[in-house]
C-alpha cells in the first residue's frame, strides 16, 4: 500500500528565500482539466483550480533551489513515520473533515478499509 512506503517532511523554510505565496503552482500551470487535478490531490475547497498561483496547502521551493537538510525534520506520530498513521492521528485528533477535502483520497481509504 502506498501510504506505507510515503513518509511527510517539516520543511522549515522562509518566504521569499526558499518560497514565495505568490509563486506559480507548477503542476496547475501545464494545463490539466479540473478532473485530473481532483484526482491527483487537490480539492476545490482549498484550491483555486482557476488560478496557475500556488496553494497555500501546496507550497513548494523554487524551482532549481536545494534545501539543506538541517531545514528538513521527518514527522513521526507514536514512534511511527507512516503517512497512514499520521493521516489516522490527524483524523482521529482533529476537525478535518477529509471526505470533503479530498473526496478521491477518502474513496480510496474506504475502499480498501483504512479507515
């Protein structure tokens, strides 16, 4: 399963030296329809899909910009580093609501008994 073999980074980067808010989102500005980029993660809740601009939930470095690895922390959650263990304490500990963020994402986790 995939979201055993995915781990979620800390980046402690700064604005305008690693980033900017204003920068372009790469993958939105090739062009995909709508449909593809649901699938692939983004959600028309925190997604402006009509915009090529950068989702504040889907930062990314500039383009050609390395990281020190002092600036990246792998997250852990009760001594594991597994994306679905984090994705389960997140659901489990807070508000979101995934089913309406990523609607393609909570099918997913449905359907195979995640969660």
């Amino acid at each position: 399963m995939f979201l055993n073999k995915y781990i979620l980074l800390n980046l402690k980067i700064k604005e305008k030296i690693d980033f900017d808010f204003n920068d372009i989102d790469e993958i939105k500005n090739k062009g995909y329809d709508k449909e593809y980029l649901i699938k692939g993660g983004y959600s028309l809740k925190y997604s402006d899909l009509e915009s090529t601009r950068t989702d504040k939930w889907n930062l990314h470095t500039f383009s050609n910009h390395g990281i020190n690895s002092s600036k990246l922390k792998i997250c852990y959650v009760n001594n594991s580093n597994k994306m679905i263990d984090i994705l389960n304490f997140a659901l489990n500990n807070t508000n979101l609501n995934i089913e309406t963020v990523c609607p393609v994402l909570w099918k997913y986790l449905r359907s195979r008994n995640l969660i």
